[in-house]
C-alpha cells in the first residue's frame, strides 16, 4: 500500500475521470494532473500511487511523468511564479520584472523557497504578447508587468 | 490466405502476417531493429520503412498487416533514402566506441550502417552525454550513449519476465533507458535483454571483455541447467583461449526452439557453464588409495575390473551398488545399462538422487528437477523405481552395514541428497568406490578410483527432456585432459571384462538404442539435430513428484 492517498473529494473526481476512459491506464494524464493538484508535486510515493489506481506498476507511470516537463516532480510553492520570457516580453522588459521577483523572493530562477511560499520559474511564450512583459501566477495570468504592479500583486497574495 | 508481392516475389500467407513475415518467408530481410517477434510490436525504429503501391507514404513493414493484392517494394530509392535518414538519426548521439565495445561484431548498428547507410556524418554539433558502464543488475551492463531507444528490453521485461524493471525516462535526446529508481535489473531470464538488445547498449557482465565476437565458434546443444533442455548454442572460443584466462566456452546462448524455450533461457542456465573450465575438472584417472596416483586409462580400467570382479566372486553380484546419474546422455546410459545389468549382471542400479533442498521452479523455463535427463533415464529404465534394485538410499544404507561392498557412483555429489556423515560412513565401509565424472566434489574425494567424465560440452549425444522431446549436444570443445564421454569409459571397463559394447560412435549407441528400446523406437538419429524430436508428439508431462538432485 501507498502512503498517500487522494482525498474523498478527489478520489470521486478520479473515478469520474477514469469513467471516460476504455482502459484505466488511458487515464494516466489527467489522474497526474489531479494528484498534482492534491499533492503539490509528483513524488514517488505519489507515483506508486497513480500506479495503483490506474493498475499499471509504478515505473509506467515515472514514464510518463518524466516525458512531460510540465509536471513537477519536485516540491513547488504555494505561489509559482512562472515569468514568460518569450520575444515580445522580452522586448518589454521582462528581464527587469524577473530581476525584481528574484530580489523580492530571495530567490534564483528555477528555485523554490525552503518554506515552500514560492517558486519563480522562466517559461517560454505564454501567448499573451499583447500584456507583455506577463507572468502566470498559479493559474492566473498577470500582464503589463512593471516592479510597482509585481509589488503590488505580491502584496495583495502574501 | 492472402497473396502478395514483395520485390516481384508473389506468396500467399495466412491474413494477419506482418509485412516483414511476409518478406521473411519469402526470403527477404528487411532491416529491424525494435521489432523482435517474441515481442509486441511497438514500430519505433523506423528503419523497417517499406514502399506499399498506392499508399502515400512509406510505412513499417513490423506493423502493417498484408492485405490482398499489395504490392511492397524494400529496395527503392525511396526506401533506401529514408532508412539511411533513420540510420542517420540513430546515430547523431551515438559516441561510435566500437573499439571498447562488446557489441563490435554482432551490432545492428555497425551492421546495418554497413548495409544501408554509409553516410558522412553531418553533425557539427557535441553529442550528448550520458551514463556508461552502468551497472543495472547481477548480470547486466547498461551503456546508454549507445542505446537507440527500441525499447526491446523494456518490452521484455513487460510481458516475458513480466518483472517491469526497466523504462524510458525523459523525451527527445534526453530519453534514457534506466531501471525504476532504486531497483535493478533482477529476475530470473534478465540475461535474455542482453540477447535482444539490437546495440551494444546492454552487456554481459559475465562476457564483458573475455574476447571479441569473432574469434567464437558455435555448436548447436541443450542446456543441462534443469529438465526444460532449452536449446542454445555454446559460443567457444578455440583460438585464444589465452585471453580468456584459459576458459574455453565464453557463454550460451539461447537457440530457437517454438516448442520448448522459444527465444529464451534462464540466467542459472546461462550462467551455469563455468564448471567446464573450472580447476575442479579432473584430469585423468586417479588412484585414491594411499598416495594419490595419476594411471593411464588402460591402467584404470584393469585394476577397477580386476576390484570389481573380486568382489563379485567373494560377495556376490547383490553387493555391488551402481549409482547412475541423470546428468549422463541417453547414449552414456544406455552403455551403462547394457555394461552393468546386461553385462555383469548386477541389480542395483539407480539414478535418483532427491536434492536436501528442493530445486527453484517456475511457470515459465525453470523446472525444480536441475538434471536435463531425467525422463531419459526412466525411459531407459536405469532406476530402482523401473526395476527390483534398491535405491540410492537403500544402497547406502546397505553399504554402512557392509551389505555392499562396492559403489559405483557416477556424477553425483551425494551430499546434495543425503548428509554428509550417511554418506561417508557409507562410502569409508566399501572395499571399493569408483566416481566417475567431470568435476571433483565431495562424493570423489572419498573415492578410490576417480575417472574423468567429459563434460557436456565435450561430447555428442541426447537427453530427453520432462516432456520427453529427445535432442542433441554436440561436441563443441575437445575433452579436457584425458576425460572422454561416459559411455566410453564404460566402454573401456566393458573390454576389459570381455562383454561386448561394439560402438565407436554416439551414433551407434543411438541406433543401438533405439533398437533396443521400446520407447525410443524408430526415432531416426539424422532428425534429432536442430529442434529435436518429441517421443509423444509434445504432449507435456506433469513435473513428477520426485525431484532428482
């Protein structure tokens, strides 16, 4: 047995999911998706997990994980700052944007806090040129970035 | 039944075949590399790409089924051109370490590199690097640099050894072949990846470095590891023994059979030769009384008859214990059946030894009974339980109440079935003890006449397996030393006492027994070579309840 375990709310979710599906291994993203969301990163005990609600052993599902880069692996804030550094946003200033996030966090790119507050990431082009310089925050988009509107959305979510 | 054509060559095939079957049966070799056809089809490689009349795009020849009427070309320029762009793919990260590479000789990359691409490499940019040298099990080596990703293995591990060990982490040209984290490559048949992977990306530990692919010879043969007798090939090196710290046969390997091991082996099969060259062999035959003497073979076999006959006229023919082994060849027993029951008329004669610890087994190849001829030796009827002798253990219980006076033990360690202390009361109490075999252990260190068996390498014969399918060993390695095959050491013995054992070779003793033999009737001998020849059309037989040491 696994030491984690979805919660009810989630468990109902994933049977839902897995409902759509003809095989429960067909399941594999969306189910990696959900226990992301519950559980915040993808450890191995989560793996082992997955593995045991969609019937398939444990290293089909590291396959998976590991084939997509969007999934995290590793612990992430409970803010994740996710700075776009596409052409536009890059034309507008993002450097200066990521520059200030790194000096506010107390944090380098591609780090996450000890506390596990925050984590502040370089992607690749968002498509929201027409904000840029922007940010995804969690599940937000945050656009027309200058230092004064990062402090203020800083905060506003402390 | 559907017809097609490949290359020009019209041939019907059952619906369903794949058009590389296809093209197999009707002679041609379309390059594979993830294809493998004792695995699922996954079509990964690319290189098998074929051109199908009227479809738009080449397609892989593993994956498409022939349909009626299709038309396949393999040697367009069109598929010549794309199968050296998928060599040309496979080969941008590969670090090209051939000369420090197993794999030189027998690699599908060298291969087919030679057969279908031949390009100059275009690559400006640095390769990307990955673990080499990477230990991943007890018997397998993993270089990564030189893996391409066919999966074969992971496949392998998925649905024959059905242990999931191995996986492809990560995408693009970061993808690596790596054991779950924090496991190994570990199961009984973990060898067999070594066999199928393609490249050099998976080794032998155990091969690793011994000697180049090409310096090895091959002879057809039966593992003798359990009662399954799967079929391989023993690979020997001839030539430069020298480099291999004087070992002679530099691994198995795994022979096609469709009715008994298909493409596979066990490790402990696999693995299992090294007593073959091992420092244990004996040499030539050995007086054990008093000094320890070394005698010619002509020597020998006068003084053990002239032993043997003593104590045949003072105790009678009841006081001599023969102890046959199921490690001998259907040819090897039937000398002996026809030197000791038939010649010198003695009715102890056994061949059952049950081990102290039962043997490892499973669904699959591995049979707990660790002896390749088993059902031969019963067939032949050499065991107390085919006739009115006593048994192994009556006899050495008869032997420590001097009951028997001489024992005759062929192979056997009896302390694999008995404790050693029965066994050397037994064996201290006898007038005379003759072993006979290839390696020394503790049954011959108590002997008094040793005689050097070849081992199963050095000789030509058959065994029969559990579902009694008869099948050959051939001679693969001249015997060690002085050792030649049981049956004609008996063979020597049996001159000596003037009983007639008119065979010169495996051959002849085969006919002989076949003649002889209600159950080997009518079996031709020029049949038994490659797949071998079931005796009731490979009916399998329930593993019996007896386990033979």
């Amino acid at each position: 047995m696994s030491k984690v375990a979805f919660s009810q709310e989630s468990l109902s979710e994933f049977e839902r999911i897995v409902a759509q599906y003809p095989e429960r291994r067909a399941a594999m993203l969306p189910t990696l998706y959900l226990a992301e969301k519950e559980f915040g990163h993808i450890s191995p005990e989560v793996e082992v997990y997955v593995g045991e609600l969609l019937q398939v052993p444990a290293i089909k599902v590291r396959e998976v994980l590991t084939f997509y880069t969007l999934f995290a692996s590793k612990p992430r804030g409970k803010l994740h700052f996710q700075v776009c550094r596409g052409i536009s946003c890059d034309l507008r200033g993002c450097t200066k944007i990521i520059e200030h996030l790194q000096e506010k966090l107390n944090l380098n790119s591609e780090e996450t806090s000890a506390d596990l507050a925050y984590t502040l990431s370089e992607v690749e082009c968002l498509g929201a040129c027409e904000t840029a310089p922007m940010m995804q925050l969690n599940d937000d988009y945050h656009g027309d970035l200058t230092t004064e509107t990062v402090d203020l959305i800083l905060d506003e979510k402390k | 039944m559907v017809k097609v054509t490949i290359d020009g060559i019209e041939i019907e095939i059952p619906k369903g075949t794949t058009v590389i079957q296809a093209a197999e049966q009707a002679g041609i070799e379309i390059p594979r590399y993830c294809y493998h056809p004792g695995l699922s089809i996954v079509g990964v490689c690319r290189i098998c790409l074929v051109e199908i009349e009227r479809m738009p795009k080449l397609q892989v020849a593993c994956y498409t089924p022939a349909t009626e009427g299709m038309v396949v070309h393999t040697n367009t320029e069109q598929v010549l051109e794309a199968r050296q762009a998928v060599m040309e793919f496979l080969l941008v990260n590969h670090p090209l370490d051939c000369p420090v590479c197993d794999q030189a000789g027998e690699c599908w990359l060298q291969n087919f590199y030679m057969q279908h691409a031949l390009h100059d490499s275009r690559m400006f940019e640095n390769k990307v690097k990955k673990s080499k040298a990477l230990q991943i099990g007890p018997n397998v080596m993993l270089d990564s640099e030189r893996c391409i990703l066919c999966s074969r293995c992971v496949r392998f591990c998925d649905e024959i050894s059905k242990s999931n060990e191995l996986g492809i982490f990560n995408r693009g040209d970061r993808a690596e072949l790596q054991p779950y984290p924090g496991t190994e490559l570990d199961n009984d048949y973990s060898g067999n990846t070594i066999d199928i992977c393609p490249v050099g990306a998976l080794t032998d530990r155990d091969f690793r470095f011994r000697t180049r692919v090409w310096y090895l010879s091959e002879t057809e043969s039966i593992c003798p590891g359990c009662s399954t007798g799967c079929n391989i090939n023993v690979h020997h090196n001839d030539q430069r023994t020298y480099k291999a710290g004087g070992s002679r046969v530099s691994r198995l390997k795994p022979r096609y059979n469709p009715d008994v091991n298909e493409w596979w082996m066990c490790d402990a099969g696999r693995y299992g030769f090294t007593h073959v060259d091992a420092d244990s062999r004996i040499l030539a035959p050995t007086r054990s009384i008093g000094e320890e003497q070394e005698m010619s073979w002509g020597e020998a076999a006068s003084e053990i008859m002239t032993k043997l006959r003593e104590v045949i006229s003072v105790h009678g023919k009841e006081s001599v214990g023969v102890i046959l082994s199921p490690q001998m060849t259907n040819e090897d027993l039937f000398v002996a059946r026809r030197f000791f029951r038939d010649g010198l008329g003695l009715k102890h004669i056994d061949f059952e030894v049950a081990p102290l610890t039962t043997g490892a087994k499973d669904d699959f190849l591995i049979k707990a009974d660790k002896n390749p001829n088993t059902a031969g030796a019963r067939l032949l009827g050499v065991g107390a339980r085919q006739g009115s002798g006593m048994t192994v253990a009556e006899m050495l219980e008869a032997a420590r109440k001097r009951k028997l006076r001489a024992l005759y033990i062929c192979h056997h360690d009896l302390a694999n079935g008995f404790a050693v202390d029965v066994v050397e009361e037994a064996l201290t109490a006898q007038d005379l003890v003759v072993f006979q075999g290839p390696n020394t252990n503790s049954t011959s260190a108590l002997a008094h006449y040793v005689l050097p068996a070849a081992a199963f390498v050095e000789k030509t014969g058959s065994f029969t397996n559990y579902a009694e399918r008869v099948q050959m060993i051939h001679t693969a390695v001249t015997p060690l030393g002085e050792s030649k095959a049981d049956w004609q050491i008996f063979r020597s013995l049996a001159k000596e006492a003037a009983i007639s054992v008119p065979y010169f070779e495996a051959e002849d003793v085969f006919q002989a027994l076949t003649a002889e033999v209600e159950a080997f009737s009518g079996l031709p001998y020029a049949g038994l070579a490659g797949q071998g020849i079931a005796l009731r059309d490979g009916q399998a037989l329930p593993e019996s309840e007896t386990v033979v040491a």
